[in-house]
C-alpha cells in the first residue's frame, strides 16, 4: 500500500483484500443489476434478510 505521495505504507494480506474484492464485487453487481440506485443501498441489501431483498428485486 502507498499513500498519497506514493510512499510505502504497509502490506495488505491476501484474505483482506480478497475480502474487500469480494463485497465491492456484489455491490457491483447490485448496482448494475439495477434494483438499487446507490451505494449505500447495495451496501444495506447485502446484510438484510431473504425476504427483504427478494423486495428489492419485485418490479
């Protein structure tokens, strides 16, 4: 990782990473799907129940 000015800052380990690819990944994906129309929607719908998010695809 480097900062702003393209100093070194530390090492990520490949689980985090692949963590965080992973969620923006279905985020991604929520959004392009287009049943949400913003980040912090694909963010919530990924925690809510079956249920609700079965909601969020019915037209």
């Amino acid at each position: 990782m480097v900062d702003a000015d393209g100093r070194f800052r530390g090492l990520i380990a490949p689980q985090q990473l692949l963590t965080v690819l992973a969620h923006e990944h279905d985020e991604d994906l929520a959004r392009l799907g287009g049943f949400l129309h913003s980040v912090e929607a694909a963010r919530a719908t990924s925690v809510e129940r079956v249920v609700r998010r079965l909601w969020h695809r019915l037209p």
